[in-house]
C-alpha cells in the first residue's frame, strides 16, 4: 500500500489474536480483568471481508460512547494498517487512511495514519496486556515509540 504505515509485527500478531475466525458483521467482546467505570471491555468487529474496528466503550447516560475506537484496513499481502480513529469524549474524529472494500487508496494523510499506527500499537500491546492475549515469540520487538512510551505520540495532540 503506498505511502501508508503498517503496524509494527507485534501490534500485528496482537490484531490477527483479536480478529481471528472473526466472521463479516461478527463482533467479540472481551472483557478479562476489566474493572467497571475504569477499564471498559473491547469490541472487535469485522465490518467488510478486509476492514475491522476496535474499541472501548463507555456508557454515558443511555449513549455508548467511543474511548477510543480504531478502524483497519488488512491489505492483501496480510499487513494491518490503521484508517481512523475516533474519541467521543474528547470530541475527535481522524481519518488517516480511506481505502475502498478492494484495497484501492481513496485519500492519505501520511502524518495522521502515521500518528494512528504510533498510537495503535501502544493501545493494542496495552489491549494484550489487559486481555492475558499471549505475544508469539517470532514476533519481532516493538518500535521504539511502543518500548518507551514516554517517546510516542500522544493521541489527543
């Protein structure tokens, strides 16, 4: 995919143990060691053959509300490469990537679907972590931005 950033291969294994056998409209909630009103469960779901969303909801009133949700794009070649992402509380919407159901690049902030692949891969090693997901040993270590994150780009700059 041209001019796109991929997820580092461990936020790749992490996403492929979320989606997986994941059937199109499927969805999952995980909900291991959440601990209510501080750490919401994760919904994966598969909305088209090759794009999937993750996300923590929260409950506001009767209104569900995105804290945060990642949308992805699975190109052919099997890399994951973040498209959006959304925040309700803090009132964000981004769209880094758009790409069409066949894989065409539609438009590309190379910046912004940067940022998201920095920040998808911190969130998803957290995600991992939380959800007792294991990493496979081949994977290869994470970025720099992932070992300290102190150094990744913060989400809400």
């Amino acid at each position: 995919m041209p001019h796109a950033t991929p997820l580092c291969p461990v936020a790749q294994s992490i996403f492929r143990a979320l989606t997986v056998d994941l059937p199109i409209g499927g969805q999952r909630h995980l909900d291991r060691d959440c601990l209510a009103g501080v750490r919401p469960p994760v919904c994966v779901e598969r909305l088209t053959v090759r794009h999937y969303a993750i996300a923590h909801y929260a409950q506001q009133g009767r209104d569900l509300l995105a804290v945060p949700e990642m949308t992805f794009f699975v190109a052919e070649d099997g890399a994951v490469y973040p498209c959006s992402l959304q925040h309700d509380l803090r009132q964000i919407y981004r769209i880094g990537l758009c790409v069409t159901p066949e894989g065409q690049v539609e438009a590309i902030d190379r910046r912004e679907q940067q940022r998201q692949t920095a920040f998808a891969a911190t969130w998803l090693l957290r995600i991992a972590e939380q959800q007792h997901i294991p990493i496979p040993p081949d994977a290869t270590d994470p970025p720099d931005h992932v070992a300290n994150p102190d150094r990744s780009m913060p989400l809400w700059a």
